[in-house]
C-alpha cells in the first residue's frame, strides 16, 4: 500500500474510533440511575393520581415515566410503594376545574353541505373542530414516605411539600395536546354520529399519548439530566 494512503487510512480509522468512544461514553452515562446520589435504587411508581376534567389520562402518562425510569440500568422499578422501596416518585395530574377551559376549541367548521340536513330546521352554526389540551402533571420524589405523608402529597396540600425534608423534588410539567374532530352528517344508514364520536374519542386518546411521550421526554432534560 502506498505510505501516503497507509497514513490516511489510519487517521480515518482512529478517527473513527474516538468518535464511537465517545459515543459509548454518552450512552453509558445517560444510563446511570440518576437517584443514586440521593441513596435511591428501588422506586415506586403507582398509577398517576387524576384531579383533572379528562378520563383515561392517567395510563399514558405513568406509562411513559415508568418507561423512562426503568430505562436506568441500576435502578429497579416498582409498580407500587413497598417497605424496601427507597422512594416514591408520585405524580398528580390537574387542570381547570370545567372541561371546556380544558379543552378549548381553536378552529370550527360551519354547518353547510351534508352537515345541513343534520341539523334539521335549526340556523346554521359553527362547531369547534380543533382542539387543543392543557394539563399540568405534578411530580414529586419522596423519599422513604409515610403513609399519611403520601395521602397529604396525593390532596390539595401536595403542591406545598416542596420544602419537606423527605421531598427530593415536586415539579409542574406541562401537558398540552392537539387534535382535530371528524364532522359529518348523521342521516346515513351508518349511523355516522356514532362512527364520529368513536373517531373523535381516538383522536383525542391518540394526542394525550402523544403528549405523555413529550412530557417524558422534558421530564428528563430538564429535571433528570440537572442531577
């Protein structure tokens, strides 16, 4: 091989080989347990508490924390609080007190075409076809907690535990969503009022996960990585 290509050849594989070290040592960081240097290797994660206006929210939401949590390597997940576990990550999710200031619509569509005859001898309205949700998911880490400690976390006071000497951390997360309704007629044999509420009722659960991936994500940027 000529000297000159046998010297680039050799830079380009060592090259190579500080990149994918590199590589290597990021991944092997971000798998790290976090909670270690708080004394946490055993954490319970029990079903998101739901103070909100909205149904079915919790599962998504205690799906994607667990998911990440359970992404560190030396740290070992419960689904629920037990006497060997270390701490108990608690999560509370709220929002204004009326679904309509929870779910607001920020697109309508007119009564026209098929719609028309639908409506029957009423006057020609709009009806909200974009929506958009706005939640908060309060997460707070308690170590070794009593049980009066986790109910007083789970009520109104909980947003108040911050400066408790057995909470790592009580965090807001925002949980915002979007999606779109189906509208059509409802005079077809079909029945397609129904087919559109099951629609819309996909729509809305499919933008919720969606949203619980994100909020996921953040929950480690921004809270996680800071350790």
């Amino acid at each position: 091989m000529n000297p000159v290509l046998k010297k680039m050849t050799l830079l380009i594989l060592f090259t190579l080989g500080l990149c994918f070290q590199g590589c290597s040592g990021y991944r092997v960081k971000n798998s790290e347990n976090p909670l270690a240097i708080y004394g946490i290797r055993t954490l319970a994660i029990p079903v998101f508490v739901n103070h909100s206006t909205l149904s079915k929210i919790s599962g998504p939401l205690t799906t994607e924390i667990k998911s990440l949590m359970m992404s560190y390597v030396d740290l070992r997940v419960q689904s629920e609080y037990r006497g060997s576990s270390d701490a108990v990550l608690l999560g509370i999710i709220e929002s204004p007190k009326h679904k309509n200031e929870t779910v607001k619509a920020t697109g309508s569509k007119f009564t026209t075409g098929d719609i028309e005859a639908t409506i029957g001898t009423r006057n020609e309205f709009f009806i909200p076809q974009q929506n958009e949700i706005k939640l908060v998911l309060r997460l707070i880490l308690i170590k070794a907690p009593s049980a009066q400690e986790l109910e007083l976390a789970k009520g109104d006071l909980g947003k108040f535990m911050k400066s408790h000497p057995r909470v790592i951390f009580s965090e807001n997360m925002d949980v915002t969503a979007a999606f779109s309704r189906e509208i059509a007629g409802n005079l077809s044999p079909d029945n397609a009022g129904v087919v559109n509420f099951s629609k819309n009722k996909k729509a809305q659960y499919e933008s919720l996960r969606l949203a619980a991936k994100s909020v996921a994500t953040n929950f480690k940027e921004v809270v996680l990585d800071a350790f």
